[in-house]
C-alpha cells in the first residue's frame, strides 16, 4: 500500500511539475488514448506510469549515484544532491521515450532542475498531508 501511495504522490509531483513549467509535458500515443477511451483516461495513465517509473528509478539508481556523487555533494554543501535528482528525472524521461507513454523534457539545466524543486516541493507537502504509516 506504501508503494501505490508513493507512485500517487509521484504522479502528482510529476502533474504539478509539468503544469507549472512549459519545456516538460507528458504525451501519449494515439493507439493508447483510443485502447482506454479518451485524452483524460490516457492521461491519468500517463502521469501513473512515469510516476511508476520514477519511483522505481529512484529506488534503482538514485543510491548509487548517491554514494558515487559524496564528494562533490559534501563539497558544494547538498547542492549537488539537486543535480542527481535533475539527473534521475532526466533518466525517466530518456526511459519512458521507448514506451508509447513520454516523459518529455527539453532541457536539462533550466527545465530538469526546476521541476525537481518542484517535484520536491510537492512530495514534501504531500508527506505532510498523508503521513507514512507507523512501523511496529
């Protein structure tokens, strides 16, 4: 139930992200929006799926290039900790461009880095607003 609610926040962060910045947009294929019935539906899809691929990513890969990057992270005091999560966004997008539903993103600077602040912004409000449950 953890994993699902994560993928949910994801997806909103990922939702917020694209509707604030104009250089990132999710697309779905035409065969995909006829198959589940409409734009919203293939939508909503969209947003769950690169919200799946995501979390996954940042599950995968985001602790080793974590422990790869210390050096520089301790150096710049955390800020490059922004920068690898610019670098996991960028690799769900380059992921999901073989998979009829995209995460599109046209640049890595200004566009990747502002949707991690604001995909970390929301998750974090989100942690807020749903707290994890208690481990006993």
């Amino acid at each position: 139930m953890s994993f699902l609610l994560r993928v949910l926040v994801n997806a909103l962060a990922i939702w917020v992200a694209a509707w604030i910045l104009p250089g990132m947009q999710l697309t779905a294929d035409p065969s995909v929006v006829s198959a589940v019935g409409g734009e919203t539906t293939a939508s909503v899809l969209a947003y769950l799926f690169v919200g799946l691929v995501f979390g996954v990513v940042n599950a995968i890969v985001r602790p080793v290039l974590t422990i790869l990057s210390l050096p520089i992270t301790c150096l710049t005091l955390g800020l490059f900790a922004i920068v690898v999560n610019a670098a996991m966004l960028w690799l769900t997008s380059w992921l999901s461009s073989f998979t009829p539903l995209r995460l599109e993103i046209d640049e890595f600077f200004w566009t990747a880095v502002l949707a991690t602040l604001i995909i970390g912004v929301v998750s974090l409000v989100m942690g807020w607003v749903v707290p994890e449950r208690e481990r006993r």
